[in-house]
C-alpha cells in the first residue's frame, strides 16, 4: 500500500508513562509551541508608542475588536470575549493551515498495526482529533455559562433553564398563566439539551469538514501527484480559515445571548 | 484502486484507536486522557494569548483609544476656551474703544469750554483794565488841566506883574492879584 487514508481516531506514536501521545497531539503540541512563542515576542508589547511587531499585531486585533463588537454591540463585552473568541479563531486556524503543510500526514514510523507493518503518519492535524474539538467546544460552550452567571447572576441564569421560578409566579396569577408556565417550563428543558446539542454539533462539525479535507487530500494527493491537488489545497486554506470562523463566530453569538438580560415573560 | 475499496480502507484503519476506548465513541477516537490533554494544549492556548498576548496588546490598543479620545475632548475644550478668549478680548477692546472715544470727546468737550472761559475771563479782564486806564487817564487829564491852568494863571499874573508894575502903587496892585485871583 503506498499510502493509508486516515483513520477517524488519531493514532498513538508513543506514550509517556499513562499518557499516550497521538500524532494529532503532537500537532497540537506544535500549535501551542508556536503560540508560546509568540506569547514571548508579545509579552513585553504594550507602549504607548507600539514597534513594528507591536503595530503588527495591534493591527491584527483592532480588526477582531471590530468583528467581535459587531456582535456584542459593546466594547467592554468584546474586550472579555476577544480571549477565548480569539484563541479559538487562531488556534483553529493556525492548525487547519499548519494540516496543509507538507510532511503532516506523510513523515510518519512503520508500527504494528492488527499485525501489519504500516506508515503511521507522525503528525496529523489537530483538529482531525475528536477530542480536540470536543475540548474546545467544551471549553468554549463552558465558558458561554461561567460568562453568562457572571453578567446575570446565578439565580437568573439558572433560570434559563429551570424555570421555577415563572411556575412560582404564574400560580400567583392563577389561569392560563399556569399552563403557559408549565410549557415554558418544558422549553427550559428543551435548552438544556440545545446546550449539549451545540457542543457535539460544534465539535462534529469542526471534525467533519477537517478530517473529510485531510481524506480529500489524501485521496488527491494519492491519484495524480501533481497539479490535480493544488485546487484542493487552496479549498482547504479556505475550509480551514472558514471553519475557524464559524467556529469562533458561534461561540462568540453564544456568549453573547448568556450574558444577555432574560425578558421574563408577561402573561 | 477505485473509491469503494478506498472507503473500505478508511473504515478499516478507523479500527485502529488509540487503546482505552470503546464503542462508537471508541470509534470516533474518543479518549478521555486524550481529552484531557487535548483541554489542557488548549487552556494554555487561551491562558497564554489571554495573558501574554491580548492583555498587553488590546490593553496598549485600549489605553491608546481613551488617550485620543480625552485628548479630542480636551482638544475641543481648549478651542472652545481659546473662542471664548478671543470672544472676552474683542468685547474688551470694543468697549475700552467705545470709553476712549468717549473720554476724547469728553475732553475735548472740556477743553472747549475751559478755552472758552478762558477767552471770556481774558476779555472781561481787559475791559475791566480798559476802563479803569481811561479813569486814570481821565483824572490825570483833569488834574494836569488844572496843573496848566495854574502855570498859565501864574504865568499871566507874572506877564500882567512885568507889564504893569511900572503904572501901579503897591495898593492898586494887591487890588488887581485879588480881583485876578477872583476871576479864575
């Protein structure tokens, strides 16, 4: 076989002790190796009169600023989503682009593997890696709760969810009000299925559209080596870049509906 | 090799998960040390751009955005105090010109009239001076009228003495002084 399309699960190069250390891993490794890098570059950054590296990334983050506010509306709000907003739009960005690079997919060790001797490649995009996604969305879709508790309170915020407290009302006002509360009640319910909804759905399709690039490409790569996948390759920087904004986008859209005041409703 | 046995391939190495998982889940290469080191690649992504990178930068870009912004406002400020400046100092100069002008027409008001009092002393004074040198002159006219009368008497009785002190005695003569003396 001259070339292996790759798996759904990443593959484990090696293991440290408990830990076992995929070739998505590695690439993600390699990621936060670059943005630690950066970090280091940026960290001493914050004149009043900015050098060239400073104007750089100043310019980078002015234009983010503008998306984010164009959402939240608010530039305190954009201020303390840009964090988690920003690092998931670069980090996925950065590793759907660092996927395209050569080598990632084809450097790779001759393992066992169901008794056969094959390439496992060494490194493989990050976000080719389940558990990848399903972090940051974990991370993110967590971080639109702790946002939300903190901009509304716990109490009300819970409410979202748990609508007791419209029960405890309407049974005060007697009437139709009740049924409508009870259903509202079941709606309450409904979200919080919504909420694991959009983790998986955020997660899976991150995954999806990754995975199915990098098989593209392999299959690509692996009929006509030349010219035939260049397209393909300008299709991914494009999946990579859109992904990373829809990603980004939503997680952004959803902080900013948790940290937004519940209209109670008047019956 | 054709498509079919492409996917057939794609579905059989799936099969090689990383160990520690099971099910579909297993098959998606769900893993919860993965997870788990995958969460933490990830948290120090966000820590890191957080801290070492935003916080500095939009911090930088922030404190830079509020300085133009009161600089603006200050800008506007200043203007506005340099407008009412200029505003106080043309009202200023147009009323301390509107005082001049009124002071220069007061003085020169004063100036006539004291001129003109002047003139009018002056002339009352010289009329006074006038009338009194033609009382003096009257009465020194009088009194030397009266002077050449007396000489001219003196003078008649002296001639009148010489010409008849030959024809008249010592009586006829102190006759004639007193008679003369009389007529005068």
């Amino acid at each position: 076989m001259i070339f292996a399309i790759p798996p759904l699960a990443a593959e484990t190069i090696f293991r440290i002790g408990p830990i076992l250390v995929t070739n998505a891993y590695i690439n993600s490794t390699i990621v936060l190796a670059l943005f630690i890098a950066l970090g280091l570059v940026l960290r001493k950054r914050s004149g009043e009169i900015p050098d060239k590296i400073q104007n750089f990334a100043e310019s980078i983050f002015e234009v983010c600023l503008g998306y984010v506010d164009q959402v939240t509306k608010d530039r305190r709000k954009s201020i303390k989503f840009l964090p988690i907003v920003g690092s998931l739009f670069f980090f996925i960005l950065i590793s759907n682009w660092i996927g395209i690079f050569p080598g990632i997919g084809s450097i790779g060790r001759y393992l066992p593997i169901h008794g056969e001797i094959e390439l496992v490649p060494l490194f493989r995009p990050a976000n080719t890696d389940l558990n990848m996604t399903l972090a940051m969305a974990i991370l993110g879709i967590g971080a639109t709760h702790i946002f939300g508790i903190l901009a509304i309170g716990f109490w009300k915020y819970a409410n979202k969810f748990v609508k007791l407290g419209d029960i405890w009302r309407s049974f005060r006002k007697g009437g139709m009000s009740i049924f409508v509360a009870f259903v509202e009640f079941g709606v309450g319910l409904i979200e919080i299925f919504s909420e694991v909804a959009k983790v998986v759905s955020l997660s899976l399709r991150l995954f999806g559209n990754v995975f199915a690039g990098e098989v593209l490409l392999t299959v690509m790569a692996s009929l006509i080596a030349f010219i035939i996948p260049l397209p393909f390759i300008f299709l991914e920087i494009l999946v990579g870049f859109i992904q990373a904004l829809v990603f980004s986008m939503l997680v952004l859209v959803f902080l900013s509906i948790a940290t937004m005041e519940v209209q109670t409703a008047r019956h | 090799m054709n498509f079919p046995s492409l996917v057939f391939l794609a579905t059989e190495v799936a099969e090689h998960a990383a160990p520690g998982s099971a099910g579909v889940l297993g098959t998606l290469g769900l893993n919860w040390k993965l997870f788990l080191a995958q969460l933490v690649n990830f948290g120090v992504v966000i820590f890191i751009l957080w801290k070492w990178v935003m916080k500095p930068v939009v911090g930088a870009l922030e404190a830079r955005r509020i300085r133009i912004e009161e600089s603006v406002k200050k800008a506007g400020e200043i203007e506005k105090k340099f407008a009412d400046i200029k505003a106080y100092e043309e009202g200023a100069r147009h009323k301390s010109r509107i005082e001049a002008d009124e002071l220069i027409t007061r003085a020169s008001l004063t100036g006539e009239t004291l001129k003109n009092e002047a003139a009018e002393r002056a002339r009352a004074e010289s009329a006074k001076i006038l009338s009194e040198a033609r009382v003096t002159i009257a009465s020194e006219k009088e009194r030397a009228l009266l002077e050449i009368r007396e000489e001219v008497a003196g003078l008649a009785v002296m001639a009148a003495e010489k010409i008849l002190r030959a024809k008249l005695d010592e009586k006829k003569d102190a006759e004639l002084i007193k008679n003369m003396m009389k007529s005068l």
